[in-house]
C-alpha cells in the first residue's frame, strides 16, 4: 500500500511536471 | 593575426543574421563585410535599433563603433549564460534536444515501474489488498510515464 502511494505520488508528479515542460519549451522555442 | 569571428546583428525590426567578420586578436578590432555593414546601415537609416555582438568561446563580446565598418570587441563586457542558469533553462524551457532526453528519461522510468511490477509479483506470497494496490500503481505509472515519454519524443 506504501509503495503504491508513493509511486503513484511521484510518478504522477514526474508525468506532470514533464509534460508542462514540455509545453512551456515548445511554447518559448517556438519549435 | 587575422581570424573569423561569428558576429549577430539583431534589430528592433524583429532581424536576426548571422555572419563571419575578420578579426584583428591584437587591437581587437572586428572589421564587418558589406553584408553585416549593409544591414546596419539600413537600420540606422529606418531608424531601428540594432545590436552587433561577436561571439567567441561561448561568450557574447558587445561590439563598440570605432570607424564606419569598423568596431572594437569589449572585452570587459563579455556575456555567458551561468551554469545555474543554464541548468533553470533546460529544465524549466527545455529545448527539442532536451525534451527528447526527457522523453527517454520518461521512458526508463516507466520501464522500471514495469520491471518493479514483474519482480513484486513474482516475489510476493500472500495477495493482500496492498500488494494489490502496489502493483497496479505500479503498472499504471508505467503506462502513464510511458504515454509521457511518447509525447516528449515527439521531435517537432
């Protein structure tokens, strides 16, 4: 139970976070 | 000695060119061809701002007008983005290089989340409603960080 909650914590974290720099790189290098 | 350097001339008019220029390393002096040199005439004469910096070992020199086509490299005023800020960029504003190796970094940790899921269920005794949640997180991490990392390579 543990170690789902913190994967699901920090995976999700890390999904999020990518994607949003992702989007903001796209957005700056307009590329 | 007589050498190359890059130099970029940047306008207000939105203009960004590139060019070689001969460089004097002695006196510093940067002797622009007739392209750069036209380019900056034509700004002065519309009335734009402009801008001319030379480039040389990854640092950014401003270039003073000393003659018409002739301009001196400040070396006192040499420019390089930090290392820190550097860093803040790649990972705040990645680049398309940058976000391909997001995309790869996205994709080993979703291959370990799958990996983690095989050995949790191979090792695993008794299926409690933990274990359960465990490795279902598990997998479905690995699924999203996958789908993450497609998105992040998708190289345009």
């Amino acid at each position: 139970m543990t170690l789902g909650l913190f994967v699901l914590i920090l995976g999700g974290a890390i999904s999020a976070f990518l994607l949003w720099a992702d989007r903001n790189g796209r957005r700056v290098h307009k590329d | 000695m007589t050498t190359l350097i890059k130099v970029t001339f940047t306008s207000t008019a939105g203009e960004e060119i590139n060019g070689q220029a001969q460089y004097e390393s002695m006196s510093g002096l940067v002797t622009l061809p007739s392209r750069l040199l036209e380019l900056v005439q034509r700004a002065r004469a519309a009335g734009d701002g402009h801008a001319l910096v030379a480039h040389e070992d990854g640092y950014r020199y401003p270039l003073q007008p000393v003659e018409d086509g002739v301009y001196q490299l400040d070396r006192s005023r040499r420019h390089r983005k930090g290392v820190l800020e550097q860093a803040w960029k790649a990972i705040t504003a990645p680049t398309k290089d940058q976000r391909q190796q997001s995309g790869r970094f996205a994709h080993t940790l979703s291959a370990a989340a799958l990996i983690g899921a095989s050995g949790y269920v191979g090792s695993s005794r008794a299926w409690t409603l933990g274990a359960m949640t465990d490795v279902l997180s598990l997998v479905g991490i690995g699924a999203v960080l996958f789908l993450v990392g497609a998105v992040l390579s998708k190289g345009d």
